[in-house]
C-alpha cells in the first residue's frame, strides 16, 4: 500500500510499504478521506514528537474508511465493505506500548489502509449513516472536539455565545452548539475571509481587531454588570478556541454573573488574570480535552439529522500524493481552513 511517512521537519515522503497485518479480533480499514489536523502542520513544520509523531512512522488521524477485512472473533455485526468512522484513540489496545498520543497521531489516516485493534461497534468503530458522506463523515473527529467543548459547557438553546477562533475547531464548536438548538453565537477571529465564512454557517462574525467586543456585544444583547458594578457582556458562554494570551483576561474582564467559560486551546504558555474578576463574576472556567465516544455518537447524530453546516469547512481536497502540496496550503494559511487527502483521487 502508499503511504505518507514522517521523516521530520517539512519531510513527509510517498512510500510503498507492506499492507498492516491483523489478528482474529482485528480489522483492516480503508481509507477514503483523511482530514489534515493542527496537529499534523505543526508537526511538518516544528517536529511531532510533542504530539507523539516520530520520525519513519505513518500518520494522522481524522478518517473516514470502508471496513475492507474482518478478523475472526471480531463481532459478527462488523461487516466487510462497511463506511465507518474510527475513534483514532482507540485504535490500538491500551496495552501495545504506545502512548495515546501516539496510538491517535500515528494512526495512520494519510495510509490507503489501517490496522485497528479489538475492533466493536460503538467502542472504536463507528457506522456512517447513509445520508452523510465521507468527506462528512471526515470532520467527525474534529467536530467530536467541538461537540466535547459544547457538552463540558453545558450549551442549550436560550444561550448567548462567544467563540474566540474561526479555525477547525472553532467551527466545529459553533456547529455543535447550533446542532444542540442554540440561536444565538458571536465568532470572534480577525481573518475576514474566515468571518465571511461564519456568516454564511449562520453566526455572527467580529472582528476583534477592528472593534471593541464589549460594546459590540453590549450593542447586540443589552449592557449588564457585574457584582463589582463593573460593565458586563449578557453573555452565557465562552468558548477560547484560539489560545492567543489576551482572551482569558478579557472574558474575565466583561463576564456577567455565573458565565462560563470553555477552554479548549492548546496553550503553551501563562496567562496572568486578576483573581477578583473571578469572583466579582462567579464565572465557571472549564476545561475541554479532545473527546469520548458519547460526543462521537451525538457527532454522528446530529450529522445524519443535517442539522448543521459543518461541511462548508472543507475547503480544499489533495490527493495522496500531493500531500506535501498541501501543507504548503495549509501553511499559507489563506482562504483554507479544513484540507482533506482524498485517497480515490
């Protein structure tokens, strides 16, 4: 089979290697889409070994596959010729000396096909509705991260929404907050390509760098204070999706009583606050890691119901071969926000 192999900074090289081997309770998927991930750019072009990507090994791992062989004692229900999506986390046994970044980055979604260990229905593959295609079904794991964030959040309708980033994963959350009946959300980016593409999923875009996002909001939903008298946002819930060092301190800054606050950047530095903007907001602050199997089948629930515009994310298809092509793409970072390598290509 090909596949894309990691050799280290801005080296990923198109390789024949031997098909992946499975055992009775094993299965071979397919690969038909995989998505490019953060994750993966900033291992092509910074080194992978944070996110548990080393050099000579396969990667990725945002997938939508065809079950293409069945191991003996998999469970009957698994069928060849199935569309599935794979939890990528659960890919291999906890036991196989990897580390779960490892076991998830090194999946292997940028490979015509992949092992998958202990392979079950609703524990590490997941069934495709008919109605939802594969370059669909290929956000599903970014999509889980959103829908993660928007349940640890507690969204529901009635809500008023801020999302900081209009990336993948700040999509993804505005579509899972629209998937759960939420009416109200502000995108906050500075990108107005990418605010033009909220507009057009159904938010409402800003641009914090050509406005103030108090008075903005105040102007949309009405001024409040707080219990230190201090202006406030009429704002339920805050999603930081962009990890840039000046959100938290502002959300702090304009909360409104028992607002909450989802983070689900990847910070890699402090962020100083003021304590007392805590307390004078009794804010909740959350945090939101990656995803679990029950945001995996609201994911898929909400996607066969068509209820969000999740897939006006897609903005660029690459073949397999052209994958070095796209992290140039990705890198330059203009009109694109979700590549995907198309494996039929």
């Amino acid at each position: 089979m090909k596949a894309a192999i990691y050799h280290g900074i801005e080296n990923v090289t198109v390789e024949d290697i031997p098909m992946p081997e499975y055992g009775p309770k094993d299965v071979i998927l397919k690969t038909v889409r995989a998505g490019i991930c953060g994750t993966d750019i900033g291992a092509f072009f910074h080194g992978g070994e944070e996110a548990g990507i080393f050099p000579e090994n396969q990667f990725g791992h945002e997938m939508a596959s065809i079950v293409y062989k069945v191991g003996e004692e998999v469970p009957s229900n698994v069928k060849e010729g199935m569309r599935v999506f794979l939890n990528p986390i659960l890919s291999k046994r906890p036991d196989c000396g990897l580390s779960l970044f490892e076991i998830c980055d090194e999946c292997g979604a940028f490979s015509q096909y992949v092992q998958v260990q202990d392979a079950e229905i609703d524990y590490n593959i997941f069934p495709l509705p008919e109605n939802v295609s594969f370059d669909t079904a290929a956000l599903i794991e970014p999509f889980s991260v959103g829908m993660h964030a928007a349940n640890a959040g507690s969204a529901k309708p009635g809500d008023k929404v801020v999302i900081f980033g209009a990336g993948t994963i700040g999509l993804s959350t505005m579509c899972a907050c629209i998937g759960k009946g939420v009416k109200d959300i502000v995108v906050v980016d500075i990108d107005d390509w990418r605010l033009e593409k909220v507009e057009k999923m159904g938010a409402v875009p800003f641009n914090s760098a050509k406005g103030d996002l108090l008075t903005f909001l105040q102007g949309l939903y009405g001024s409040l204070t707080n219990a230190a008298n201090a202006p406030a946002a009429n704002i339920d819930l805050y999603f930081d999706t962009a990890g840039v060092n000046s959100i938290i301190p502002g959300v702090l800054g304009m909360a409104k009583q028992s607002a909450r606050l989802v983070i689900i950047a990847l910070y890699h530095n402090n962020v100083e606050i003021n304590p007392f903007q805590l307390l004078a907001s009794e804010m909740n602050v959350i945090g939101s890691f990656a995803y679990q199997n029950p945001d995996i089948r609201e994911v898929i629930s909400v996607l066969e119901a068509e209820s969000t515009p999740i897939d006006q994310i897609v903005t660029h298809h690459f073949p397999l071969d052209k994958i070095n092509e796209a992290f140039g793409v990705a890198k330059a970072g203009k009109n694109v926000i979700k590549i995907l390598i198309d494996h039929e290509a």
